[in-house]
C-alpha cells in the first residue's frame, strides 16, 4: 500500500479536483506539465541552488541534548526556523515561481494567514520581478501587522477578504475569485499541501527537500536513515509532509501528526480537524473539513494562525483514515507552554505553530533510544506579541 | 418526460430566461412565492440556488444573499421541505444550483433521491467537475432523472466543449466571461466572437448564457446566437432594491 498520491490525485479516498470549470484550464495545465517540467534538469539546478544559496539549506538536523534529556530519549529538531523568511514555506513558494515562470505566468497569487506564505510569496515575487498579490484576511491583516508591513516592503499588494468570516479561508476564496477572474496570465502559489490535484502533490515534492535531508543528515549522525519517529504539526499540512515525505511508505517510522486544539477539542474553539471534522470538499479538495450538520463549512480556532484551517491536507486525512498517523491534539496552553520551554532548554525561540510539535512530549512518552525528529517549522519572531501578552513579558 | 427537456423541445426558437436566486433570501420562507412569482411573470425556468459558507466561484451579491440566507436559519432540509407538495402550482423546469459539499453531507443518494421526489430536474453543481461525476456520481443522477448540467466558459478547448456535450443531456451552461457571478462590464466584441465560436460547433444541446446578464441588452446579446439566458446577482440585486413585489417588473425590462 502506498500513502502517496495515485494517478486520479487520490490519496486512498481523499483528494481529486473539485474546481469550477472556470479553473479547469489552468489546474489541467499545470496537472499534465508539473511533474514534467519539475524533472527537467534546468528545473532542479535552479531550484537546488535557490535552495543552497538563497534560502540556506540545507538546514541543520540539530540534537537537543538538553531537551532529550529532560523527556528520557533522542530528539532532533529539523531547523526549518533557519531558512530565509523564518519557516519551511519559501520551500515552496521557490519552487512553485520557478513553476509560474515555465509555464508562462507573469502574476501571482497566493492567500495568507498568519502571513508567512504571503512572506514567502512575495519574497521569490520580489526575487524573479514578478507582480504579487497576497489575499489576507481582514481580521489577520489586523492581528498581523508586521508582517502586512513586510510583504508591503517586499512590494506585494496585500488586498483584504471581507468575505465570510475574513480569515483564511476567506483568504483562500478570495484567491481563488482571482484566479477565476484572470485565469490566463496568473499562477496561484497555494501555501500548503492543500486545494485541487495537481497542488497538494506538487507542493509535497517541493517541501520533500525536508525529509531528503533528514536521512542524509541522520545518516551521518546515527548511522541510519530512519528515526523511529517523525513529528510535526499540521495546518494545512506542508512542514509535515515534507518530513514524512521519504518515510510514508516505510512503516517501521511511526508518523505523529500534531493538531490545534484550541482551547479544546470539545470546546467549541478548537482546529482539530482529524477529531472534529468529517469527509468533504474544501478548496477543491475531498478531504476532512470542519463543518456543520449541514454542510457549512465553520471556522476553526487556534492561538496560532497557521493552524488555523478547517480543512487538512488529503494525504493528512488519509493517514488518519488509515491508521497509518498518529495524531495528537494540543492546546494553546500546552503550546505556549512547550513554545517558552524550548527557549529555555535550547536558546531557540519557536514559532506558534512548531510549539504544538513540541508539546507532545509532555503528554505521550517515548523509550530512552528511540530516535525521535521533530519538524521545527519556523521561528517565533513573528509570535512575540502573543508571547508577551500570553507570558506577560 | 424531464421538464427541462420538453422545455427545451416544446419551441426550440424561444430564447429562454432563466432566473437564479438564492433560496431562503431575503427571508427563509419566501421560495415558494418567488417561484409562483417568476412562473407568473413568464420566466421559462428556475434555478434555485442552495446557499453555501464558501461560495467561491460567485460574486459579492450572491455571497451577501448566501451568508443572509444561512444566517437565518436556511437548510438543505429546510428547502426540500418547502418545495414539497407544490409541484402542482410551479410546472415550470426547476434546478438546483448549489456547492457540492453541502450535498455530499446531507448524501448524493439521499439528495438525489429528495429532488426527484419533490420535481427537480437538474443539478448544476459548479464544483463537480464531469471528471469527478463520472468517476463517482453519474449512476446515480441517472437513477433518479436528474440531468447533470456543465459549465463550460471562453478558455474551454474545443475538445473539452464537445466531451462535455456528449456527457449532458439537457443544456449546457456557458459562462459568458472569465469572471466570477455578477460581472458588470456587460458584452463587447470578445463575448460575441465567443458566443458565435461554441454555437457554430453543431452541438447536440443548447446553450443557456449566464454571468453577467442584467438587462434587456445583455439578454439580447446573450441569446443572439445562443437558447437562453440565466440572470442571477442582478435578480438579486433588484430583490435588495424593491423586494420580493418588484420581480414581475423586473422580469418586464428583460423582455
Ligand atoms: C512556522 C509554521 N509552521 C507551520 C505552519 C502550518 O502550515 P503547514 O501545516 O502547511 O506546515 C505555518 C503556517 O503558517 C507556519 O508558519
């Protein structure tokens, strides 16, 4: 059995594209060119470098000796908070204009959350020359002015959704209006291993850099290639299908899954999609959605933003299905919490997002010579507002 | 015999209009006198739109007239319970125009099953593309009589046009610009090349317009070379400005 994608863009029964005709050009275009052109020899030297000298990589696989010792076994954190733009998301967005500009694109799109894609985003836009427009939320343009104000700087058009309830998936809608209405010279960068097939594989290779890495680098510490286990949390899901990425089909690695909770799965404010959601079609996409008896999609909450999705990734939504992840919900509490430990434990700050990754050793433990890697997935500069208020710093 | 088809056969001539509206808006109970309204007025067919949280290919009137409609308490069961038991007064065709997912949690089976009971006789459902029905879901809108329309718009190959002709049975909808519902620019010369383009292919169903139709004009441009017409933020629109006693008026200016 194999957890990646089939050749209908089905993860077993989720994923397909459920687009709108108006859309369909542009996704079958890029659906019968993707793997083609990310093959090209021309393809992978630019993007290798971009990767090498323009975001850092590879990035280090660094012990946390401190921190193993504290949770009695061996933890290696995957320093994706190194890269460019402080988060594993330019992985992609690298990738993904090196894409546009093959296949002809002279605009991009991209929808934003707590605005590191959109940092991400406008950050190649500004590298290649290419005209930008991230979609955000009007309530995230609010709670996220720094960074609003770096895509400003970075030259990107930064245009509210007053949608719905004008956050990210709002964001998200919006992007795709866009894409409807100017659906010949635009690429739409989507931030994570969602939307319609071709996106949440293409996006999966791009990030699987993460995991190419981590069995070199643990290779070299180790003396394997596989940990016994892989964590990392999950919004859409890209940081951890880059880290499961070279290990989904091998099932001796155990897969944890880290989801929000909020302020609680039962509370009524929470982003455990895997616990509340049930089968259905976000962005395109068959997947686990939170939503109501109905059909209405609802809006999910978390302390950070970039969990803050209702919907999962299909291949996330698959390995729950199947038994083959585990995963583990985590409250803003245990978040924050884990978040401040690591500061202290390692000298690294975390973003939001990454703390739920960290709280799980607090709840689920782990033998003494297990090989545990954690995806950390971005850093916490663009967090300390909530820090300070959440600690009063 | 399905009442789009003997509506399309009966006077193959007539340039149908088509009118959409949200269900359940302005107020949750108003379908059925909109309906009795727009078949008074002479409106040739209805699409009945199931309103959705993320409507993603529509404009900003439509999304304001779903998020009011859901906001005051507007279902999938709610609308199937009122169009029940009035099949007798309203005979002409009705669809259903709504986002696949609310369909798919009330069930495909049990939804389809529910429209045939109560006389729907198409779905258009801009989400399902003919690659995913047909992988999934054409057996069961043949079962129950339902006919599956497709949209197809001015970047649609050639190719594409015609595999989506030969998979519907009942009209297809073209949309008339690359845009999202309720565009405002109306028809020039790019429309009408297009318009005359997919209506000289010699396809085997009729063309119905929509997107962008407001007035008599674009109607008439619209229909020109085409069978029909569907008018959706604009009806709305005018439903925000004079409620649900201007309908027989507006539908006056249209023709
Ligand atoms: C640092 C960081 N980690 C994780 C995420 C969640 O996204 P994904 O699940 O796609 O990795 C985000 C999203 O903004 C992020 O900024």
């Amino acid at each position: 059995m194999s957890y990646q994608v089939n050749e209908k863009g089905y993860y077993g029964d989720f994923g397909g594209a459920f687009i709108p005709e108006m859309l369909y050009p542009n996704v079958e275009e890029l659906r019968s060119r993707y793997l083609d052109i990310m093959q090209e020899e021309d393809f992978q030297k630019e993007f290798r470098q971009l990767l090498k000298n323009y975001v850092g990589r590879p990035t280090p696989l660094y012990f946390a000796e401190r921190f193993s010792k504290k949770y009695n076994t061996k933890v290696y954190l995957k320093r994706e908070d190194l890269c460019h733009t402080g988060a594993h998301k330019v992985n992609n967005t690298i990738g993904q204009i090196l894409m546009a500009k093959r296949l002809g694109k002279n605009r991009i799109i991209a929808e934003t959350g707590a605005g590191q894609h959109g940092v991400a985003t406008a950050t190649v836009c500004a590298l290649m020359g290419i005209e930008c427009v991230v979609y955000m939320g009007e309530i995230d343009i609010k709670r996220q002015a720094p960074n609003v104000a770096r895509m400003k700087m970075l030259g990107a058009k930064v245009v509210p959704a007053k949608s719905g309830s004008r956050t990210l998936k709002d964001a998200t809608n919006e992007a795709i209006r866009d894409w409807i209405n100017n659906p010949v010279d635009t690429h739409y960068i989507i931030g994570s291993v969602v939307g319609p097939h071709p996106y949440p594989d293409m996006v999966a290779r791009f990030q699987s850099v993460v995991s190419e890495e981590v069995k070199k680098q643990l290779q070299e510490k180790e003396g394997r290639e596989a940990p016994d286990h892989v964590v990392a949390c999950v919004g859409g899901g890209s940081n951890a299908a880059g880290l499961y990425y070279h290990y989904l089909d091998n099932e001796k690695v155990n897969i944890i899954a880290v989801e929000a909770a909020g302020e609680g799965v039962l509370t009524g404010k929470s982003a455990a999609t895997s616990a509340l959601g049930r089968e259905g079609i976000i962005h395109g996409s068959k997947t686990l959605l939170m939503q109501t008896d109905d059909g209405q999609i609802t809006e999910p909450y978390s302390i950070s933003a970039g969990l803050d999705y209702p919907g999962v990734g299909p291949m996330h939504a698959n390995l729950f299905r199947t038994g083959r992840g585990e995963f583990i919900s985590i409250t803003d509490e245990e978040a924050m919490k884990a978040g401040l430990d690591l500061c202290k434990l390692e000298g690294i700050i975390p973003a939001i997002e990454t703390a739920h990754a960290l709280a799980i050793f607090d709840k689920r433990k782990f033998e003494k010579d297990e090989v545990v890697v954690v995806n950390l997935s971005g850093r916490g500069d663009k967090d300390l507002n909530t820090y300070i208020e959440h600690f009063n710093l | 015999m399905n009442r789009i088809k003997q509506k399309l056969q009966e006077n193959p001539s007539k340039k149908l209009l088509s009118i959409y509206f949200t269900a359940g808006y302005p107020e949750p109970e108003d379908t059925v006198s909109i309906l009795l309204e727009l078949q008074n007025s002479g409106v040739d067919m209805v699409e009945i739109g199931l309103p959705f949280s993320d409507p993603l290919a529509d404009g900003p009137v439509i999304q304001r007239s779903s998020e009011a409609a859901l906001k005051s308490g507007m279902t999938t069961t709610r609308l199937f319970n009122q169009l029940e038991n009035n099949r007798e007064a309203i005979d002409i065709p009705l669809l259903i125009m709504g986002y696949f997912n609310p369909i798919l949690q009330y069930g495909v089976e049990k939804f389809c099953r529910k429209c045939s009971e109560i006389g729907i006789d198409g779905l258009i459902i801009p989400d399902l593309p003919l690659e995913e029905y047909q992988l999934q879901y054409k057996e069961i809108f043949q079962q129950y009589d339902l006919l599956p329309v497709f949209l197809i718009t001015p970047q649609t190959s050639e190719e594409r046009i015609k595999e989506i002709d030969s998979a519907s049975d009942g009209f297809i909808y073209m949309v008339s610009t690359a845009a999202v519902t309720g565009g405002k620019k109306g028809f020039g010369e790019e429309q009408k090349k297009y318009f005359h383009r997919v209506s000289k292919m010699g396809l085997k169903n009729p063309l119905i317009v929509g997107f962008g139709i407001k007035d008599r004009e674009t109607f008439q441009q619209a229909t020109a070379e085409t069978n029909g017409a569907i008018i959706g933020s604009a009806f709305i629109k005018q439903l925000n400005d004079h409620g649900t006693s201007g309908i027989s008026n507006f539908i006056k200016t249209i023709r």
